[in-house]
C-alpha cells in the first residue's frame, strides 16, 4: 500500500466511524419517535422502517451503476447530502407524508454509503491488505453505532419532540461532517473496463449474473443476513420476550453483548482467519450460529430458572457477534476479488441489494415464528445455520485457490504470472 492509499484509507475510516456514530444516535429510537413522540400510531412507524428497506431496494441498482461510471467518491457525497437532508427534514417532520419522504431520503442515502464505501476500500488497499482493511470497517462501525446510541440514549426524552430534533440534527451533522472529510480524500486511480458506460447500462448485471461464484456467493449472503441480522430485532427478540421471559432491558443486555464481542474479538479473530481459507471460514460460522440457535432453545424451551435463561439468550447474541466478527474480514473481501477490473462498485452493490432483501424479507418471517411458534422457530433458524456451512463448502470448490486462500497471492508462483487451478474440498 503506498503512502497516498494510506492517508485515503484512513479517512474512509474515519467516514465510516462517523456515519456509525451519527446513525447509531437514531436508529434505535426511529419506531418510538414516530408512533409516541409524533403520535403517528403504530401503523404509520412500520411504514417507516418497510420505506427505509423499499427505497434502498429502490435505489441500490442505479448505485452500482453510478459507482462504476462515475467512482466511488461523487456518488458518496451525493449520498451524503441525501441522507443529511433526509436526517433533518425527519427531526422536524409532523405528518405522515413528510415523515415517510423524509425516511425514504435517509434510506436511500443510507443504502447508497455502503456499495460506495467498500469500494473505496477496495480501491485504496492490496489484496493481502484488504482483509484487516474490511475487519477494521466493522469494527468502526460497530463501535460508532454503540457509542452513538449510548449517548443518544442520554440526550432522548420521550416527552419532548425537541430532544429527538437535536438526535437527528446531530445525525444530519456527522453526514455533513462527513462529507468535508471525503472531500479530502485523493483517490487513486482505479481501474476502468473500456465502455464502462455502455456495459453498465446494459450488460453489467448479466456480466454478473454469468459469474457463477458470485451467484453462489449472493445465495449464502441471502442466508446469512436472514438468518442472523433479519432475526436481531424482529423474530429473535420476539422469541426471547415470549419463549424466555426476557426483560426490555435483558435485550438491551444481550444487543450490547453482541456488540460487545465484535469491539473485542474483532482483531484477535483477524489473526485466526487470515491464513485459513475463506469457504472455511464461513462454514465455521454457520456451525456456532447452529451453537447460538440451539442455546436460544434452552432459554426459551429448557426448564432452568429465569436467570440461566437470561444468560443463555445475552450469551446467543455474543455468539452471533463472534460469528459476525469472522466475517467481516472474509465475505467483503470475496466480493471485491470475485469483481473484474472496475466492477466491484457494481457488485459490491449487488450484494447490498441481496442483504436487503434479507434484512426486509428476514422480519416478516421470523416476527411471527419467533412470537408464537417457539420451538418450530429454533428448528428453523438451526437449520439454516447448518446451510450456510453447505452452501460455503459448494462455493469453495467454485473459487480459485487465491480467492479462497489469498495470502497465497504473495507466493513466488503468482509473482512470476503463473496460475491456479480450482480450488478442491482437500
């Protein structure tokens, strides 16, 4: 990595941490704020957060192609503005219209960071760097998220509209911010396919979807959001209020266990994932994501007291943190090694289309099972666990040996322009 990618990645850290930070002010408090604070009802805050998952489906197509024509940086600011705007009009909105359009703007915006981001990773790192360069993005963004929301909860009063009107304020200043510390940033130049603009338009989703690996790879990703982060705040709460007695603040317990485990494991976990292959890797997470679902069980399901069902259901959420905390640094990198030369904006985008879906189609199905059908929810989500182990080990025998073990690009073969064959399940 030369001196100039070094002093971009840092500030795209720093991007990320802030846009986590000023996220993490609202995002917890956005149901709460619309159906009590604004006394819109109950119907008109689920509207809100289905708009936020509507409009980055919406809008997450077009990114990749804006990324790909006009790089990552332009379309990042754009998005900027978007989501500042968004931020602000939603602190002072007081009807159903306003507030729906605004939390349209803030998703969209939102959305849209995150294809441009990764690619601005990509961008400014090597393939043997991009791996810490991915954990350290997840890390940052975590740790923003909880500190912006644990001060966020300080600032919050239910009571008082004018107190949330200064949380989004300050969200719309962290994305404010934000863009005067990427308009400093001295990409370097990228790689271009020629006729960009035309394939683009035209063929760069076919491109995409002719890529067998990538296809396979947007599969296990569907199941991965959907089994984990579609379950956080939907089916698996559900499931530990009703099944397991846990308390509203147990919850907050458990969501700051999760967070938790990623803030601490994150680098010593790095080390353990750097020299194994990343097919591997994913199919140990599926098996402790099994492990997490299975002590879900006996919280819910078991005959301990109340409080070995509260420690087995904060500890699931620390299991899934450490399952996260291996995955960062493993699924980003692969869709950025899976991209040609100057599309990883567009598949980088497709990606953040597919855990949408996950994070939308994720609720609606959890919600209910985790609310009343308990046992047959736990069945469920273990299951799927252990397909994602399946579905890892299929798409390793679809990866080079590289993509799969990319330490191995530093080797004296692929120094002297020799190739790898497919990699094999040995």
């Amino acid at each position: 990595m030369t001196r100039a990618m070094g002093a971009a990645m840092r500030r795209i850290h720093v991007g990320n941490a802030l846009s986590a930070f000023g996220l993490g002010f609202t995002v917890p408090y956005l149901y709460v704020y619309v159906a009590q604070v604004r006394g819109l009802g109950a119907m008109t805050a689920g509207l809100v957060l289905a708009v936020f998952a509507v409009a980055a489906l919406v809008v997450l197509p077009f990114a990749g192609r804006a990324i790909v024509r006009r790089g990552p940086l332009p379309v990042l600011l754009a998005a900027l503005v978007l989501a500042a705007f968004g931020a602000l009009s939603l602190g002072v909105a007081a009807h159903s219209a306003t507030v729906l359009l605004s939390a349209a703007a803030l998703g969209a915006g939102q959305a849209v960071m995150q294809p441009a981001l990764a690619t601005m990773i990509v961008d400014c790192s090597a393939a043997e760097s991009r791996s810490r360069a991915f954990a350290v993005q997840f890390f940052l963004q975590n740790l923003g998220l909880g500190v912006g929301g644990l001060i966020g909860g300080h600032l919050v009063d239910t009571s008082s509209s004018a107190s949330f009107t200064l949380l989004f304020s300050i969200e719309a200043a962290m994305f404010l911010l934000l863009v005067v510390v990427m308009s400093t940033v001295r990409m370097p130049r990228s790689p271009r396919i020629e006729g960009a603009s035309a394939l683009s338009a035209r063929g760069g989703w076919k491109q995409l979807l002719g890529n067998r690996a990538m296809v396979q790879l947007c599969v296990l990703g569907f199941v991965l959001f959907f089994a984990c982060y579609g379950q956080f705040e939907s089916g698996l709460s559900a499931y530990g209020v009703e099944a397991a007695g846990i308390s509203t603040s147990s919850l907050g317990t458990a969501l700051a266990a999760n967070t938790m485990m990623i803030v601490v494991a994150q680098f010593a976990v790095l080390r353990f994932v750097e020299r194994r292959r990343r097919s591997r890797v994913i199919a140990s997470v599926g098996l402790i994501w099994a492990v997490a679902w299975a002590v879900a069980g006996y919280a819910g399901l078991g005959h301990g007291s109340q409080a070995m069902a509260t420690a087995a259901f904060v500890s699931t959420y620390a299991l899934f943190g450490l399952g996260e905390a291996m995955l960062s640094p493993t699924v980003a990198p692969l869709v950025a090694d899976l991209a040609p030369d100057g599309m990883a904006g567009q598949y980088n985008s497709a990606f953040a289309l597919v855990k949408q879906l996950a994070l939308a189609v994720g609720p609606a199905v959890g919600g209910p099972l985790g609310a009343s059908l308990h046992a047959p929810y736990i069945v469920v989500f273990l299951l799927f666990s252990l397909g994602i182990s399946f579905l890892a080990l299929r798409l390793g025998r679809q990866l080079t040996v590289v993509q799969d073990r990319p330490w191995l690009a530093r080797s004296r073969v692929v120094a002297r322009g020799g190739s790898f064959p497919k990699s094999v399940s040995a």
